[in-house]
C-alpha cells in the first residue's frame, strides 16, 4: 500500500466543485460528487494498479497519470524511491485542457 497525499491545490478544486454543485444544484448531489472524488482518491494506494499517463503534462517529467471520476480527471504522480502518491489537481474534463497546464 502506498500513500497518498493530497496537496493543497487539489483540495482546493475538491472544495469549488462541491460549492459549484451547493450552489447550483443541490447539497446531496456536491456530496455525492465530493464523496465519489474521495473515494477515487483513495483507490490511488493500491499499487498494483497502473493508471493512465496524461499527456498534457509530460513536459513535467514526473510521469504524471490520470484517473477519470465522472467528468472528473485526478491528476497524480507517483515517488517511487518514497511510495508517496501526490494528486496535484482535480480537473473539470469539460473544460480546454490546455487549462491543466496550470
């Protein structure tokens, strides 16, 4: 099992997604969708699994993968020499993906 740690950037969009939903929708339906994230989230510990290489961000070298949750991309990458797993980002697949390169 690895670990998984969440960077403040990623909590962040975890935390506009579910007040875009509040707001626009419903409280059950951002805490369906927030708890749907988390829940992705944490399947990153299993090590076994390999996910898929994003490629808008392979100018990074840090072998950046993505895991689709909905209309949701996971951004992460793994420290091999620390068996950390780090999600970057929470992306709105909808939108430009140019605008995952930050």
């Amino acid at each position: 099992m690895r670990t998984v740690v969440v960077t403040h950037f990623a909590l962040k969009q975890i935390d506009s997604i579910y007040n875009y939903y509040l707001e626009r929708v419903s409280k059950k339906i951002a805490e369906k969708i927030k708890l749907e994230l988390l829940y992705a989230i944490k399947t990153l510990k299993n090590a076994d699994v390999e996910w898929q290489e994003d490629e808008q961000l392979k100018y990074l070298n840090k072998n950046h993968k993505r895991l689709i949750c909905g209309n949701y991309k996971i951004i992460h990458y793994c420290s091999q020499v620390e068996n950390i797993v780090y999600v970057t980002d929470v992306f709105d697949s909808r939108q430009n993906p140019i605008k995952v390169k930050g």
